[in-house]
C-alpha cells in the first residue's frame, strides 16, 4: 500500500485558487461563512497553510449537484 492511498494529498493556496477560478479574498470569506472547507496549518505556530484534497473534491462535487437544482440568483440578492 503506498502513501498517496493511505494520506490525503494536500492542496496548496495557489492550487486552490486556481482550481475555483477565485481569489484568496473569494476563498477567505467563504471559508468565514462556513461555505467552504477550512485550510488546516500545516506547522504549530507557522503560516503555511492547505487543504485536503478529498474535502476540495467534495465541495466541488456537491457545488456541481447544487448549482443545477437550486435558483440560479445570486447569494443575498433578491
């Protein structure tokens, strides 16, 4: 059994980013409100920061599932 099916692998910012077409700012409120999955701190104390990819891949799959079945308005518009 090797690592990578043991471990999730881990997602850096820029590859977040990039993968959502978002900016940091995008993804920080987001996670603020509890729209998106937290980044863990990859060190006691340190800044570096990233996501699991299986909860990136999930918030991209039940997104997919969401935007086809739900009002397609934009979150706080009326």
């Amino acid at each position: 059994m090797s690592v990578e099916e043991v471990l999730p692998r881990f997602m850096r910012p820029a590859e977040v980013y990039s993968l959502l077409g978002m900016s940091r700012n995008q993804v920080d409120d987001m996670v603020k409100r509890g729209k998106f999955p937290a980044p863990i701190r990859l060190f006691d104390g340190g800044r570096a920061k990233a996501w699991l990819e299986p909860e990136i891949k999930a918030w991209v799959s039940d997104r997919m599932k969401n935007a086809r079945t739900t009002d397609t308005t934009d979150e706080g518009e009326e």
